[in-house]
C-alpha cells in the first residue's frame, strides 16, 4: 500500500484548509457556499483583474473628418 502526498489549499473565501482532489467538487473553496459568495463578488465588480488602457481606445484615431 503506497501513500500519497495529499496537497492541501486554503479556501479563497473563508481560510478552511481543503484537500485538493477530485473528490473536492468546489475545489478551491470548501462548499458550495463558499463559491457562490466569490462569484457574486466578481459579478458586483469588488474583484476584478488589473489592466492597462487598451491603447487601440486612445490612439486619436476617427471616422469624423
């Protein structure tokens, strides 16, 4: 019987450590709860993932003449 090495994550949202397999459904976060509440947060706009301008935006460029 061989044992392995089990990789264990904090959940993003509450801190509970979490074994990472496949028998971890919501995997990184501990429940389903847990995953609800992080996609809410990035649905209002509290996370997002910084950015610079696009500069195709703000090159001057125009169709007026």
């Amino acid at each position: 019987m061989t044992t392995k090495n089990l990789t264990t994550v904090k959940c993003p949202q509450c801190a509970i450590s979490v074994t990472w397999s496949e028998t971890s459904a919501y995997r990184p976060f501990c429940s389903k709860r847990c995953q609800l509440i992080d996609l809410g947060e990035w649905a209002d706009e509290e996370k997002r993932i910084p950015s610079t301008p696009d500069s195709t935006e703000n090159d001057g460029w125009s169709e007026e003449s």
